[in-house]
C-alpha cells in the first residue's frame, strides 16, 4: 500500500493508472469471492444432513438458496461463511445464492463475469430479480441482458432493462404482482433504518392506486397555494414544502386553514435517552447528544427547539444493570429484557445487523447446564442466529462479563461482538478479552479455560 509522500510524488497520469488497477483488482476480488460462495456450497449439500435429525424444532434443515434447479445447501452454511467476511447469515446466503444462479441459471451473464467484463454488483442484482423465475424463464433473461451488464448502460437504465426482461419473461407473474401490490394499500410511519440519519425528522408514507395518489397530491398542491396567499407571513409557512406539509396534515384532520399545526398533533410518547455527565456545571447549557428510541440521534436543542413548547417531560433515571438480581427460573423477567435491551441493543451473534426489542434473550450458559438467568448471561439474538447457536456443531459462544460475547465458529476463528459491533480477531487462539477490551473499574474479570460448546 503506497504511503501518503509516495502518493504526492505521482503524476496525473500515474494516479489514474494505479486508480483503475485498484478498480480492476475489487473486481477481480469481488468475482473470486462469489466462486468461493459456489464452492462453499457445493462443500456443505443437502445430503450432508441426518434426515431424521433435521426434522425436529430447531434443527438444522436444507435450503434452497438460489432459484429452480439449484442445489439444496445446509442451512447454517451461510453464518459461518458469513462471519470469515465480515457479513451477516442473512448476506452470506444471499450471495451463495446468487453464485449458485450464475452457475446454474447464468451461464452467460457468468462467463462475461469470469472474464472481468461484468461486474459482480451487475449480475448480483439480476440474480437477485429473477429468484422466483424458472430455469427456462431464468435462461431468457440471461440471454437478453448478458450483453448490456458491462456499464454500457446507466445504473438507472439497466435496472429498466432487467425489470421490463423479467416481466416479459414471466407476464404471467408480472399480472400477478399487479394484483398483489393493487391490494398492498397502505399509510404508515416509516420505520428508520440504521443508515438513515434523521436529525429529528420523519416520513409518513402512504401507498395507494395512482389515481388515489393523484388526488393526494393535487389537494395537496392547492392547498399549499392558499396557505401562501392567507397566510404569507406565518413563520412555519416559509417554504413551499413547510406549506405543503400543512396542507396534508388539514386533508387527514379536516381542519380549517388558519389551525395551528401544534394543534392537530394527537398525544404521542417518545423516550428520550440521556446522559446526565456527574461532572458536569448545572449552570451551564449542554449541547449534547441524546437518542430518540427509534429515531437515532439528535442534538439537545433539537429537543428543547421542537419538544420543549409542548411536551410533558417524565423522567427516569436509568435501569441499573448491575442491581439486576438473578431469578432461580427459565423465564426471564421483564425487567431483565430492559436491561439487556440497554446494554445490548443489536442481536449479539457475528456481523448481525437485528436492532429490534422483540428478539429473543438467550442464555449465553444454557439454563440447564447450570447458567443463571441474570444480566451478563443473555444475549438478544434473532429466531435463526439462535438455533445456529443451539443446534449449530462447533459454535461456542462465552460471556466473559456483562454485554462482551467471545464466538468461536467451527472452524477455530474468534469473534469479539459487543455494543460497538464485531471484530474478527487474528489468529486461532483464544485471546484475552483483557488483550483487547478494558472493564469499567470494579468489575472482576473471571475467564473459564474451557471451551465447552454452548447450547
């Protein structure tokens, strides 16, 4: 890797050069990993599972990954795949998938890909839109799109391209999914994801036939021009799109024009995370960072700015986890699911992306093998990262103290999950948590020499 001198040194020309050898080894890259995926596969077969045991709650069964005739794959293959790139089950499976469709489904979308003319990102996203097609209808679109998925076409183009090939592909299932999405009417909130930055922002959505949505936006429309025309000097009118929104808040609440948004806004609790620093001058004003639950992360003012005028304040000092006595039962109290909700707020298995409080709480030591059901033995894991846990052979898992899960996968490599995500540690020895984590002081750190496979 050149360093930052070497780099100023270089001429126009020579960056560019290096520029797109760097562009030509991703692809290069990102083309052997999706053969690595195929054989991975092929390494872990349906047959490779005990019939009878795969039948019972929870086991592991086989999976069809990718599309018509494609082999079946084990179905815990992906998390571990998964985890040695830094990737969730969930990912891992989708690009198994897609390797055994562009081996099978794909011949010549793949072979354009081995020659380094067709990007992976390209061929990826037709595998991924033709899942659900025969082989016969998967062979059509292969032979219809294998030509324009080396960038001749805009991004936006090609996605045309392949949308209008797979519906003429399949009309059948394209009049089917008309009649599908004609009946998926809906107005909702819409729920934040992880990457969206909000900034104490929003979106209601609603999902309608065109001319419904037509019709919105024409009240909406007119609606915002005489809001101009009355109300020109109101302050939280300023805009078009202040004006705008208004004017959708009076089409759901039949209110006359003049009414003070405030006003309209039904009661709603939102929990605000805070941190109180004991240090800190009380006299002074903070501009600190809070967390709106659900919503991510606002700055203080934001809160005084657009909660301060009409919000009624409760305030809860937080759960103390360290005071979460242990119960001398299986089940797990609500106040320990808080808790462990708090400290560990993702699904706690390697690279998992899950935020949502509904996950299941696992004991980390099983129940019956002696694990006590307290907080520094759960761990929120989605439905599936759960079963790999119970039934998967050769993952172990330790909680060496409250919120830090130590994985070992089955075949030797370690993972360090905590708050701030996943690590994949070097080597196949088990390190020291004290090699590569700090507990707050008055925590006493006791690591069990075994490695006993956790259920």
């Amino acid at each position: 890797m050149s360093t930052a001198r070497e780099l100023a040194d270089l001429s126009e020309e020579r960056i560019l050069d290096l520029a797109g050898a760097c562009s030509e080894t991703i692809r290069d890259a990102e083309t052997e990993l999706l053969r690595l995926a195929y054989q991975w596969a092929i390494v872990h077969p349906a047959n490779r599972l005990d019939p009878v045991e795969a039948d019972q709650p929870g086991r592991e069964r086989a999976r069809q990954l990718g599309g018509e005739g494609t082999p079946r794959v084990a179905e815990f293959a992906a998390a571990e795949f998964g985890a040695r790139i830094g990737r969730s089950p969930y990912a891992a499976a989708s690009l198994i998938g897609d390797a055994l469709d562009l081996e099978h489904r794909f011949p010549r979308l793949w072979a354009r890909v081995e020659a380094g003319e067709v990007r992976a990102s390209y061929a990826r996203y037709v595998t991924t839109k033709t899942r659900t097609l025969t082989a016969e209808q998967a062979a059509y679109v292969d032979a219809r799109v294998f030509e324009s998925a080396d960038g001749r076409l805009p991004w936006s183009r090609f996605e045309e391209l392949v949308a209008g090939t797979v519906a003429q592909a399949a009309p059948e299932a394209a009049r089917e999914k008309e009649e599908r999405a004609a009946k998926a009417r809906f107005a909702k909130k819409v729920r934040r994801t992880v990457a969206d930055e909000t900034h104490g922002m929003a979106s209601f959505l609603v999902h309608a036939d065109l001319p419904t949505i037509e019709a919105i936006d024409d009240y909406v429309t007119q609606r915002a021009k005489q809001l101009a025309d009355t109300l020109p000097d109101a302050p939280h009118l300023a805009t078009e799109d202040d004006r705008r929104v208004h004017a959708f808040l009076l089409l759901v609440s039949g209110a006359p024009a003049d009414t003070d948004l405030a006003d309209l806004l039904p009661q709603v609790c939102l929990y605000v995370h805070t941190y109180a620093d004991p240090g800190a001058d009380r006299t002074q004003s903070s501009e600190g960072i809070v967390r709106v639950e659900g919503h991510g992360p606002v700055t203080q003012e934001w809160v005084r700015r657009f909660l301060g005028p009409h919000a009624r304040f409760t305030i809860r000092p937080v759960l103390d986890l360290a005071g979460q006595a242990p119960v001398d039962s299986w089940e797990i109290p609500d106040r320990h699911r808080r808790a462990v909700h708090l400290m560990t707020p993702a699904d706690t298995f390697p690279f998992a992306s899950c935020t949502s409080p509904g996950m299941q709480v696992d004991h980390t030591i099983p129940y019956h093998q002696g694990g006590v059901s307290g907080v520094g033995n759960y761990g929120p894991m989605t439905t599936l990262h759960h079963r790999i846990k119970t039934h998967g052979a050769g993952w172990q898992v330790k909680q060496p103290f409250p919120g830090i899960y130590m994985w070992r996968d089955p075949h030797g490599g370690f993972y360090l999950v905590d708050h701030t995500g996943t690590r994949r540690l070097p080597g196949t020895r088990r390190p020291l948590v004290v090699e590569l984590w700090h507990p707050p002081a008055g925590i006493e750190i006791a690591l069990a020499d075994d490695y006993t496979p956790a259920a």
